[in-house]
C-alpha cells in the first residue's frame, strides 16, 4: 500500500508536458544481483529481464515514445560460453514473450547493433518481432544486442564511404545530419536521458554519438531492482535539470 502511495506521489509530481521524448538504459548489475543472494548469474538475468518488463510498462503507462536498452555489447562475447548462450535464450523468450502484450500497448520493437555474429535463433525471434509490431505507434522499444557505439560508427562510415565511391555522393556532403542518419537509430531523436544502473559512473560505449547532449543519471541500485519508483525518480531528476546545449543562462530565460 505504502509502495502504491509512493508510486502515485512520484506520478503526481512528473510534468507530462516535459517528459524526455527518449530514455536510453544501460542495464548493470544482474550479475552482482545474483552473486549478493548466492545465486547462478542466470538469476540475475531472469530478474533482469523482469525489471526490463516494469520499465517498459512504465514508459508506456506515462508515454514515453522512445526507450533503448543495453542488452548485450560488443565486448559481452567475452563471458563464458553458457552464459552467452543463456542471455541468447532469454533475448529469444522475451521477443516471443512480449510481441502480444507491445501489440497489445502500441509498441514497435526496434533493434540497434551488428547481425554479424547473432544466432540464426536470435535473428529469427527479432524478425519476427520487429514484422509484429512494425504498424505500432504509441512507443518505439529499440534493444540493443551486439551493440557497441564505436562499432556502430565504423559501420555507418563504411556504408558512407561505399556510397561515394558508388558515386552517390560526394565527401562534402558528409555532415552530422548524414552521419546521423547513417547509424542504427536514423530517424529517432537523440536519447534525452541516459540512466545507468548499479553504481558505474562510465557508459561502455553505448550510444556514444547520440549521448553527445544527454542528461546522465546514474543509480546505486542494481538492475534487478530498479523498480518503476527508481525511473520515476530518474525523470523527476531530468525534468529539473537546465539544459542549454552551449548557450547562456540569460539567452535560455529570453525563449
Ligand atoms: C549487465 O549486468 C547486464 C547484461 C549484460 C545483460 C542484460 C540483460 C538483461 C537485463 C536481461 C533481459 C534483457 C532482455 C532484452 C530480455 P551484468 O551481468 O554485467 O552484471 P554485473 O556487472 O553485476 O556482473
């Protein structure tokens, strides 16, 4: 009941007129989660994927159009093998999982990172995901899954560069704009807020261009148990920052 309160005095205080049109996670710490309560990680990425769950009902319930969540980077190859293999099999029982329920609340799935290297199981599961819920409108859900920014930027430059030697068109037209466009979230606004959990003050090379203005929020908690209290407090957060992308403080109180 207490709980319930709290969730309602946090809703009742959010400026729905000023909600982040874009919030990125970066979901750390199952691991520890498990470790804590002596546990096999795999826990921890089941209650991972739960609190993934709260966050996407959140967003929704508030209207949030963009959430992006860190899923599995670049560098997570490097974690034992069935671990790896675990988090693929759960990536799979979550598509197949939720496609009714984001059918249901007007969800697109999105998916940012490289095929390269998924399973052909993992591939099939977003495939079939992404063509499901492709007519939804309401909230954009991007997961990405062998994802890393900088891997994200080389393969936009090369596709650039395919392009002019192709001849479509010359170096100068290169800008931010066309970079922009050429990257896995081409077409959605820059993420506003950036939360990271479990007490890690870096963002591993997650969406390292599109961060470029973000609102940073980090928080202690371990993943499993940032609950939709902890991103609500994360948007109050955001919502009572300044944000003025270079210009002065008496320029942003002239607009
Ligand atoms: C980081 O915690 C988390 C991951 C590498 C996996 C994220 C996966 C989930 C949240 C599961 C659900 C996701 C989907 C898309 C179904 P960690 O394992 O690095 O934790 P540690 O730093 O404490 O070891």
């Amino acid at each position: 009941m207490a709980k319930a309160e709290q969730l309602n005095d946090l809703l009742a205080r959010l400026d729905k007129k000023r909600l982040p049109a874009h919030i990125a996670i970066i979901m750390d710490g199952n691991g520890r989660w498990a470790t804590r309560r002596h546990l096999p990680r795999s826990a921890g990425h089941k209650a991972g994927m739960e609190a993934l769950r709260q966050a996407v009902e959140l967003c929704s319930e508030i209207g949030i159009h963009i959430l992006t969540v860190y899923a599995f980077s670049t560098e997570n190859w490097r974690r034992p093998a069935d671990e790896v293999g675990f988090l693929m099999r759960l990536f799979i029982q979550y598509l197949e999982g939720e496609v009714a329920l984001m059918n249901e609340q007007g969800i697109r799935l999105g998916f940012l990172g490289s095929r390269e290297a998924l399973p052909a199981a993992v591939l099939l599961a977003l495939a079939q995901a992404q063509k499901s819920t492709a007519q939804n409108e309401r909230m954009l859900l991007n997961i990405a899954v062998n994802y890393g920014g900088r891997d994200e930027l080389a393969r936009a430059i090369r596709s650039l560069a395919l392009k002019v030697r192709d001849g479509q068109f010359s170096p100068e037209h290169i800008n931010e704009q066309v970079i922009g466009a050429a990257l896995d979230t081409a077409g959605a606004p820059d993420p506003e807020l950036m939360i990271r959990t479990s007490g890690e003050l870096r963002i591993s090379n997650f969406l390292i261009w599109q961060a470029a203005y973000s609102e940073l929020y980090f928080s202690d908690k371990l993943w499993p148990d940032f609950n939709k209290r902890d991103l609500l407090t994360a948007i109050l957060d955001f919502q009572g920052r300044n944000r003025r992308f270079g210009r002065t403080e008496q320029q942003m109180a002239k607009d």
